[in-house]
C-alpha cells in the first residue's frame, strides 16, 4: 500500500498524507500518530534521504 511505502521513506510526508487520507478528526488522533512514528522499532535505522528518484524524461533529438 503506498501509504506504508510513504512511511518508510519520509515520516514527515507520511504524517501529512495520513491526516488527509485517514480524515483525523481531532489534534489527539494526530498526536497519537506521531508518537508512533517516534516510538523506536527494532528495524535497522534507514539512510536519510529518498531513494526515490524524479522521473528524468529521454530528450528526443
């Protein structure tokens, strides 16, 4: 799902996506969200930055 996907790759675009998409009615659902996200994981810490690439169109010649 791309909103995990959004998750992993950048939290702060995540947080902002989710508050539109899930509709969160009140500032304690957008809390409680953010404290997820800071809470630690035994994942293996990620690179910072994205390792999404902008999409470079072919010049035609």
């Amino acid at each position: 799902m791309v909103i995990q996907n959004l998750k992993a790759a950048d939290r702060v675009s995540y947080i902002r996506y989710a508050s539109v998409y899930r509709d969160f009615k009140d500032i304690e659902t957008f809390q409680n969200e953010i404290s997820e996200l800071l809470e630690p994981t035994n994942e293996p810490e990620k690179k910072k930055g994205s390792s999404i690439r902008p999409y470079t169109p072919k010049l035609i010649k």
